[in-house]
C-alpha cells in the first residue's frame, strides 16, 4: 500500500530545522510544510497541505506531535501511523482529544533529559488515548540530538508491517 509522509515541526522550528532537512534529503517525497501562527492557524495549514492525501503517516516533532495527533483524531480514516517525537501533549490545545481514543499504531520517543516537555506527562496522555503505542524514552534531549538519525526511519515510515 502506498502511503503519503509528512512531517509536521515544532514551535519554534521550520521545514528549514535539521528533522526537516534530514526528512528532505532523505525522502524527497514526504510532504514538508511551515505553520506560524496560533494552534488553530497552524491546524487551518496543516488542513490545507494535507487536503485529498490518504494512507497518511504523520512524523510531529514538539508541538508539531500535538497537530500530528490532533489532525489524526479528526481524519481517523485518512491517517495510518503517528511517528511522535516528545509530543507536546500536554498542553491545552489537545484537551478536546482528552476523553478519545486513537486505534492506530502510535510510537513515541521521547528524551529522558527533556526539559521543555514532560515526559511522565506525555507517557500518562498516552497511555490513556493510544492503546496501539509504543512509548520509548531513551536517553536524549528535547530535540532528540543524539537518537533522531539513528532511528529506524525506512520502517517507521513504511507501512508494510
């Protein structure tokens, strides 16, 4: 099954940061977008860069993996796989997701020496919405300097399990 990859960057970061770049070089087909704005600003782009796409696999770095998680709640049938890295899950944008599950396959890294998003916070939210997760603390910062291009990235951007 073919599928559509995009990646979705955090606050303060661009489809121009590092995730970015490496995602641009190495799969030249995965859908890379920029998102200013408040939250439902970025959620209008993210709408627009993704309007008529199927079999999505979603990679959201930060704040980028609550609108990765948030735009899969609300296009539960156009989204395969969420791919979050320390998701931004706790913040207030994702409280209309709070009492809803998501039956996809969701895999999470997060930095245990994070010090932008709890992980014991983002751990609890997930445990709770995606019964179908795979949370992997490993021993890294927020921006996942040390894991981030050692991850297996040709399988977790392949739906072919």
């Amino acid at each position: 099954m073919e599928s559509t990859r995009a990646f979705i960057h955090g606050l303060e970061s661009s489809s121009r940061g590092a995730k970015g770049e490496y995602f641009r070089n190495r799969y030249p087909d995965m859908i890379l977008g920029d998102f200013e704005g408040s939250f439902s600003l970025r959620m209008e782009q993210l709408e627009a860069l993704l309007e008529g796409k199927q079999n999505l696999i979603l990679v959201g770095s930060s704040y980028g993996g609550l609108m990765a998680a948030a735009y899969a709640f609300l296009h539960k049938e156009k989204v395969k796989r969420l791919v979050l890295l320390a998701p931004a899950l706790h913040l207030a944008p994702y409280e209309p997701y709070r009492n809803k599950e998501l039956n996809i396959p969701v895999i999470i890294f997060h930095g245990r020496q994070d010090a932008v998003v709890p992980l014991e916070a983002v751990r609890a939210v997930a445990q709770r919405l995606f019964p179908n997760h795979a949370f992997n603390a490993v021993d890294d910062d927020h921006s996942l300097h040390a894991t981030f291009s050692s991850l297996d990235w040709d399988a977790l951007l392949s739906l072919q399990d």
